[in-house]
C-alpha cells in the first residue's frame, strides 16, 4: 500500500499514519462544502483567486468531517463524533453525513470498541455520532464501552443551559450528557488517556480543546480541532472563521495552538483541511507558518 498526499481541494479519504506505537485513522462521516465569503468571510477575495487549489470543483471550500482513531497497545480513542445521519443545505453550504459507524466497521471496528470519545467541542460537526435514539423516544450512547471526555470549561455553560453558537439540538447531545455515567472533565494540561493530555484553547467555544498525543520517542500529533479551518490561517491567524463565538480569544488560542506545532518532532491532524489531514507546520523563507501534508495511506 503506497503512501500519497491528496488535494486540499478534495473531500478526505480515510487515511491512515503511524507514529511510533500509536496508530491514526480518520474514520470519515461525510462531505462538507462550504461557501467561501460564508464561511470564511474575513479571507480576502483575492485569496481564492490567487489559491484555486483550495476550492473544489463546485466553488465550495471541501471540509470533511468525521473522526479521529487513535490505537495504541488495544485501546482505542475516537476524536470527535462527526455530523450524524444529516443531508443539508446550510446557511455556509451542502452538508451531508451519516457514514461515519460504516468506515469504522470498515476498519475492523464496532462501536462498542471505543474506550474513549474526547470531543474537541461541542459543534454539530463534531458531536453527530455521541449519541443515537434508543427507540424509546430517548437518546443513547453510540459508544456504550467509552468514557465521554470533554474540557471543564466548554462543559460548565452548557450544564447551566448557556449554549454557544451552532450547537446542536440539546436533546441531541447536551441532556444526554448531562445523563452519562462516564462524562469525564478534563482541565488545560489534563491527561486523556496515558500518552494523550488535553490543551484548553478557548475562542471558538468556550472550552475548545486541543488533544497532543505523545510516543515513547517524544514524537507528537496535535489534533487541533477547529483552532484552524484552512491552512491559510495558520499564515494569517488573524483571518476568522463564521462560528467562532469569542473572536479575540481566537486570536491567543491560535498563537497558542500554533506555539505548539512548531515544536521539534511535532506533527498535527486537520479535520477540515481538505484531503490533507495529516501534516505538520514549518516556515517558510518568509518565516510565516504554512501546513505542509505529509504521505499517509488510503484505505
């Protein structure tokens, strides 16, 4: 199986990379195609006239959703829940998931595999597979075996009902985890799951986490949920997105993030980045920070 890097203007494969003795997958759910003066409405025009690459062939900026399978020693932690069963046209553009139980099965793997679900955030792009009805009229736990983590500082307003925007319906995911038996909070530095600690980067919520795996060898992956949506925002972070809900706390939680990935022997997992979800970020002769994709391998 040949390692390749695909097109920021492509919706993301599911794509594997290995770092020492943790293994990633991108358990895709589905398609998102968004406007770009919608979505991204504080990119210059001329970005996308000067970048066709990062547009797909509708116009639309590709930003798959899914999410994030990390194996290590036989336990399993997914990343994010994906849209759920979902065919749109939003206010930004055509969203569409619902595929995401099916890729994992494809990769060997039933929901009651799952040891863990960490969400980066409570947006419905993210949270669509936490929990399925129960044909009762309720809802229940997609992954029955997994805690369910989150950040302390995004869980405290939604347990208050102070919801941030774009969250999904609360019956959909709020008062089901008001409900769980194994919500774990976690605090800015707080361990995951041996290996995995969490980095509170509030600004697109209230309580967005970032997750840094850790090898043996130091060697890390961060996986930085919505911190960025494109790469050109790793160059230009000033540059924002639609949901972002604080929009000068963005700012410090990309300076953060970015501190982060420019670390020695750091690499980073990119949601929404197109088909190039696994790279790392270097600077350039300018010494601005640019998203460099990195092979990994289709399955």
């Amino acid at each position: 199986m040949t390692a390749n890097i695909g097109r920021l203007g492509s919706q993301s494969a599911v794509r594997r990379w290995t770092m020492d003795e943790f293994t990633f997958t991108y358990i895709v759910d589905g398609p998102m195609s968004l406007i770009p003066a919608r979505f991204l409405k504080s990119f210059p025009d001329s970005y996308w006239s000067e970048h066709p690459e990062a547009l797909d062939q509708d116009g639309g900026v590709p930003m798959t959703a899914g999410g994030l399978l990390v194996e290590r020693d036989g336990h399993r932690m997914l990343v994010d829940a994906g849209l759920g069963v979902m065919n749109v046209n939003s206010l930004y553009g055509p969203i569409e998931g619902g595929a995401l139980l099916e890729t994992l099965a494809s990769v060997g793997y039933a929901p009651e595999d799952i040891d863990v679900l960490a969400l980066t955030h409570i947006h419905i792009d993210h949270t669509g597979w936490a929990f399925i009805p129960d044909g009762n009229g309720a809802r229940k736990a997609t992954f029955p075996s997994a805690s369910y983590v989150m950040s302390r500082q995004e869980w405290e307003p939604l347990s208050q009902g102070v919801p941030p925007a774009d969250m999904p319906d609360p019956t959909t995911v709020v008062e089901p985890l008001l409900q769980h038996p194994k919500l774990t909070l976690v605090d800015d530095g707080g361990e995951v799951v041996p290996g995995v600690t969490a980095l509170v980067t509030p600004g697109h919520t209230p309580g967005h986490a970032t997750y840094i795996v850790t090898s043996s060898s130091g060697k890390r992956l961060v996986v930085f949920g919505d911190a960025f949506h494109s790469p050109a925002q790793l160059t230009h972070p000033d540059w924002g997105s639609a949901p972002d809900s604080h929009t000068e706390s963005v700012q410090e939680a990309r300076a953060r993030v970015l501190s982060e990935l420019l670390k020695p022997d750091t690499y980073a997992f990119a949601f929404h980045f197109g088909d190039q979800p696994f790279g790392r970020v270097v600077r350039d002769q300018q010494g601005q920070a640019t998203w460099e994709p990195i092979p990994t391998h289709i399955l």
